[in-house]
C-alpha cells in the first residue's frame, strides 16, 4: 500500500511539473494534465475506482519486430521511468521447499498470496480468477492456460513467466514486471497495464482490445 501511495504521489508531482512547464501550449496540455492531477489526488486519498475519475484518451503503438498494432486506452501516453529490482535464473530459485508448498496450497484453496514467493511455481490450466498476488515473486512461473481473470497482480515479478493462452481479462497488471514474458496469445481485453515493463515480452497474437498500457514500457516486445 505504502509502495503504490509513493508511485501516486510520485505521479501528482510529475503532473504538476508537466502542468507547469507546458501552459504555454494550449489547452490540449493543460486538461492531460488537469485529468492527471485529479486521478492522483482521488488516487491516494483512497476512493474506489478512481481510475475512471480521469480523461481516457486512445493510445495506438506498433511493435516493431511483429508489425502488431495495440490499440488501447490511458490517461495519455507519458513514459514514467519505473525501476524493477533483477530478475534471471539465479533469482528464480526457490528457498525453503516446505515453506513453498504451504503458499501454493494457500494460493489453490484460498486465491489469497500477495507477496508470496512462487519463483517457478507450475500453475499452468489452473482456476485463479480474482486472485490476490499482489507483489508477489512470479518469476518464471508458468500461468500457460490458466483462467486469472479479474486477478491483482499489481507490482508482481513476472520476469520470464510464461502466460501464453493464459485469461487475464480485466487483470490488475499495474507496474508488473513482465520483461521476457510469454504473453503469446493471452486475452487481455480490458487489462491494467499502466506503467507494466514489457520489454522483449511475447505478445504475439495477443488480445489487447481495450487494455490500459499508458506508460508501460514495450522497448523489444514483439
């Protein structure tokens, strides 16, 4: 919680000094920014659903190794530098195995394990919709076919996890780590992936309809 009220608060200030520097260029500017500074205030200040409070505006990118166009919608397409802590094979292994088993479990009876580590966890064709793996360790973890929809996975590390034909419909994706991810024909129609680091994932025939990727980083996806 106290993470995501920095990255806010983070966020206010950088649409302020956007805000500042830029009244000299019209009105196009100033209501980005307006629409900005509201979203963060109604943001940390905790109310429901605020994403939505903000002016919504459509963001159309290609990548350029695949030629796929992702059309989608953010508050506007500023790039925010977001800093993810290493991932790679050394960070994939898991400690304690017993302690390992008993967060699995967790997770499969209760859909509840934010925070948890689940480095290499094989999950794949498993029902998680809703599930809370909020900042969760995910690093090569294999979701392939798994049903997630609705699932918070808000600043989780998913560094090499493999999510193709994975269902993340309305996902909670924000500030992820998906760098080297396979996201190949995953559904993601209607998910959050806002400030999400994308860069060499696999978004190959990937279902991006309606996704949020306002800020994400998607140097070397394809």
């Amino acid at each position: 919680m106290l993470g995501c009220q920095s990255a806010l608060l983070e966020l206010f200030s950088l649409s302020v000094d956007i805000y500042r520097r830029n009244r000299k260029y019209g009105n196009r500017v100033s209501q980005i920014c307006r629409s900005l500074v509201f979203f963060s205030v109604l943001s940390i200040l905790g109310y429901p659903n605020t994403i939505f409070a903000a002016k919504l505006l459509p963001i159309t990118k290609q990548l350029p190794v695949s030629n796929i166009v992702l059309d989608s919608y953010g508050l506007s397409n500023i790039q925010v530098a977001v800093h993810f802590r290493p991932g790679g094979v050394d960070q994939n292994q898991r400690g304690d195995t017993d302690s390992y088993d008993i967060r699995l479990t967790q997770l499969l009876y209760s859909n509840e394990c934010p925070g948890c580590d689940l480095r290499g966890a094989s999950l794949q064709r498993k029902i998680l919709n809703g599930a809370n793996l909020a900042k969760a360790d995910l690093n090569g973890a294999r979701f392939d076919e798994s049903e997630l929809n609705a699932a918070d996975l808000t600043g989780a590390y998913l560094f090499g996890a493999n999510l193709s034909r994975a269902n993340l419909r309305g996902a909670q994706l924000i500030n992820a780590d998906l760098r080297k991810a396979n996201l190949s024909r995953a559904v993601l129609q209607g998910a959050y992936l806002l400030l999400a680091n994308l860069r060499k994932a696999d978004l190959r025939g990937a279902q991006l309809t309606g996704a949020f990727l306002n800020g994400a980083d998607l140097t070397g996806a394809r």
